[in-house]
C-alpha cells in the first residue's frame, strides 16, 4: 500500500479509490460478492437443481415466481405445508392451555371456597394449599418441558423446510 498523502492523515476520510489506484487496481473492476448468497450453501440448490419443486416432497409449497413479497407469504400462508405445522401447534397449545387454566382455577375456587381443605395439614406444617401452589410450579415447568418437545418432535422440522421454501421464494424480492 502507499504512503497517505497528508491530506488523507486520519483513516476515516481516506478514501477507497484512492487506495485502489495506489494498488493499481481499478475501484470499478473490483467484484463484490456475498458469500450469503450462495444457493449451494445451505443444501437447498441442489434440490431445486434436480427439478422437482420442494425436492419431491409432496407438502412443499410451489415454487412459482410471484411479483411482491407479500403475495409470496399469503402464497405460504394458503399452503398445505403451512396449514399442517398451523394444526400440529394448535392441537397442542389450546389443549395444554385449557388444562392448565382449569388447574389454575380449581386451586383459586378450592382456596377461596374450601379453606377447610386447602388447610387440612399433609405433613407438620405443610398443608394442601402449600402442596397445591408448589404443584402449580411443577405443573408450569412440565408444561414447559412438553411443549419444547412438542415443537423439536413435530413441528420444528417442517417450520425449517418452509423457512427454506419462502426464502428461496423471496431471493431477489425487493422489499417496499
């Protein structure tokens, strides 16, 4: 590299260019590429190379061109794929969701309307109220555990494989 002339002292104001031509190098000519965008990289190129839309699974969304990145995931939206990984959650979460505020509320009404019960000792000092409240914190952590599960088991792979499908989809969307 050559010398700063003195007007280009601090790094900040020291322009590109005029590196490049100290180089010899054309500033124009120089290509820029983005290593991100390369299709092969993920694995996904060579499925869509083979031919077969969604690498010949039936569920995939369809790979044809749209205009605007919003017909593109209204497109994934309406898709089989998509409305599967929509069911699979919804089966799980409003079940699970049910259970655990009827839980929540038997212990309310039970403390509220039974003070008999919930103060009935189990152990010393521990009474039904105490085993109750600490189960509703078991009860959360297990929920937790279940739905984490729920979503590695059978969901997550699918999210994945749509992900893939709309970004593959949205290469080269200009967004407004």
């Amino acid at each position: 590299m050559g010398t700063r002339p003195k007007r280009f002292a601090d790094k900040e104001s020291w322009p590109v260019e005029q590196v490049d031509k100290q180089e010899g190098r054309d500033a124009s000519a120089m290509a820029v590429d983005d290593p991100w965008y390369d299709a092969t990289a993920s694995g996904r190129g060579e499925e869509a190379a083979v031919g077969a839309p969604g690498g010949g699974r039936p569920d995939a969304v369809p790979r044809q061109r749209v205009h605007s990145a919003a017909e593109i995931y209204l497109e994934v939206q309406r898709s089989p794929a998509f409305q599967e990984v929509r069911r699979r959650y919804r089966r799980f979460v409003f079940p699970a969701t049910l259970a655990f505020l009827l839980w929540y509320l038997a212990y309310v009404v039970a403390a509220t309307a039974a003070p008999g019960l919930m103060g009935r000792p189990v152990a010393g000092a521990v009474n039904v109220a105490m085993v109750a409240g600490l189960a509703q914190f078991l009860t959360t952590f297990l929920l937790t555990w279940a739905y984490a599960r729920h979503a590695r088991l059978r969901r997550d792979r699918a999210a994945l494989e749509l992900r893939w499908d709309t970004q593959e989809m949205t290469r080269g969307v200009v967004q407004p």
